[in-house]
C-alpha cells in the first residue's frame, strides 16, 4: 500500500440528487434517516479513496440538521477526508439544498464520520497522512485533533454505558 500523504480533493466525492416524494417525511422535507444513508454512502467512499482499501464505519460522530430540505430542492453532499490517524479517517459531510426554481444554495447539514481502514483479513491497517489545501480543509484539519479527544472519550462513555444496559427482552 503506497503510504505517501494525500491532498483532501484527493478524496473528494460529491453527490447531487432530486428530492422526490418517496425520500419525504410528513413534513414535505427530506427524511432525515435517508439523508443520514447518504451522508455514510459519500463519507465511505471518500474513505475507500484515500485509503485505497476496504473501509467501515467506526462513528458518526455529529449530524446537525441546520436547514430543512423542501422537494422544490436538489440536495448536494460534498464529502472528504479531513485527518488521519493511524488506521482511521475522519470525514467532513457538507449538505447543501438548492431551491431549483431560483438558485439559492445553502448549508443544510455538516456531518463528521470516522472510518477505519481494513486489510484482507478485516485487520485495521495504517492509512496515508492527508494534506489539506484549501481554508475549509486547512480549518477542519487544525480542529480535528480536539474532535478525535471528543470522540474517544465518547466512546469510553459509550462501553461503560454499555456495561449497565440489558439484552432481556422486556416482555
């Protein structure tokens, strides 16, 4: 596996769809579960990308709803790998709605995902250093390092959580 670091728009992947009926809630909006499918989709192949191997779904770490997503919308996701750690990959989900009818663009979701890099076996394996460019991946990149600390004390969390929770069914 060629380890040499990547630039960000190396792993850039950018999805554009039609908002239809099926993809709605009761609201006339777009399902968030379904934008939740999209976000993973585009964030895993981002991953696969730079890391040129299998990749799985290690969190997701945040999805922010910040602007619903009408049908008289297209909806955009632009996702790339912001950090890197030794077998693990952050990515950036950005989610922009376009009113079709007059052009306005807007933020309408940001997600961060983490995936881990796998070899043949399902072993995690070390992943290229990734190289941001532009102010957008030069801010993600500055402020991963504090989101990774977050995330793994989450996860700390999360098992002793686990620890107290039941597999019983309760009927």
């Amino acid at each position: 596996m060629n380890l040499e670091a990547k630039y960000c728009n190396e792993s850039r992947v950018v999805k554009t769809s039609h908002v239809l009926p099926p993809d709605t809630n009761v609201h006339n909006t777009l399902f968030g579960g379904r934008l939740m499918a999209y976000i993973d989709d585009c964030a895993s192949l981002s991953a696969t990308r730079h890391a040129r191997c299998p990749v799985v779904t290690a969190s997701t770490d945040s999805v922010d709803f910040l602007s619903p997503i009408s049908m008289s919308d297209s909806v955009c996701l632009e996702s790339y790998v912001t950090w890197t750690g030794r077998s693990s990959m952050e990515v950036f989900v950005k989610v922009i709605a376009e009113n079709l009818m007059t052009g306005e663009r807007r933020i309408a979701a940001t997600s961060f995902l983490t995936f881990v890099a796998l070899d043949k076996d399902k072993n995690p394996v070390t992943v290229p250093q990734v190289i941001p460019q532009t102010d957008e991946e030069k801010k993600l990149h500055e402020t991963a390092s504090a989101r990774a600390i977050h995330r793994k004390e989450r996860r700390e969390q999360s098992k002793k959580l686990a620890e107290f929770l039941t597999t019983s069914k309760p009927w």
